[in-house]
C-alpha cells in the first residue's frame, strides 16, 4: 500500500495480525480491510479533522465504539450475536491503531518541519 501515513499502516498491519493470530478473523478477511478499509478510514479521519474535530474527541468516539462493542460481545446470547459484536470489536481496534499510527505520522511530519 502506498501511502503518506506509514506509521498508520503499521499499526493497522500489527493489530490484523494479532486479531488473525487469535483466531477472530481470516488472513483474507484481514488482507481485505487493510486494502479496502483502511483508505476509507484514513479518510474519515482526514475529513474529521478538516472539519476542526479534535484529536481528543476522535479517540473517545473510537474508545466508546470499541466499549460498546466489547459490552455486546460480552452479553451475546447467541453464536450470531457474539461474531457480529467480534467483528465490530475487530473494527474498532482496527480504527483505534489506525488512528494512533496517524498521529504518531502526524508527530513525526511536524518535527522534521
């Protein structure tokens, strides 16, 4: 993948990796969001802060994201219910590295400016 945030795609790369090494996702499925979602979110995140949504509040809303997603998992019933709350669960931390690495590749633009 070819893109200016090389520390985002690292942390996306790692934590799909983790997710596939515990058994919650396939290599495919995994192979697929870092090519079709990671761009979409990297985007979102893009469009979030030329809006002037703040770094703070972007990490709260992917850390209540990922609570809320855990607090389903935790109280599915069925076998149904607890993959589609491991898959939103899976996003979220997906996301939260995601976000991370752009700041970490935000840091280290503005320090080498």
């Amino acid at each position: 993948m070819n893109t200016p945030t090389p520390e985002a795609e690292k942390a996306a790369r790692e934590v799909t990796k983790r997710i596939v090494r515990e058994g919650r996702m396939r290599r495919s499925e995994a192979a697929r969001l870092l090519r079709d979602g990671l761009p979409i979110i990297l985007r979102g995140f893009a469009m979030a802060r030329i809006k002037g949504r703040p770094e703070a509040a972007i990490t709260e809303e992917l850390e209540a994201a990922h609570a809320e997603a855990q607090r389903r998992f935790d109280a599915a019933r069925t076998g149904f219910s607890r993959h589609l709350a491991e898959i939103d669960r899976c996003a979220a931390e997906f996301a939260i590295a995601a976000w991370d690495g752009v700041r970490r590749d935000l840091a280290n633009h503005l320090a080498a400016h």
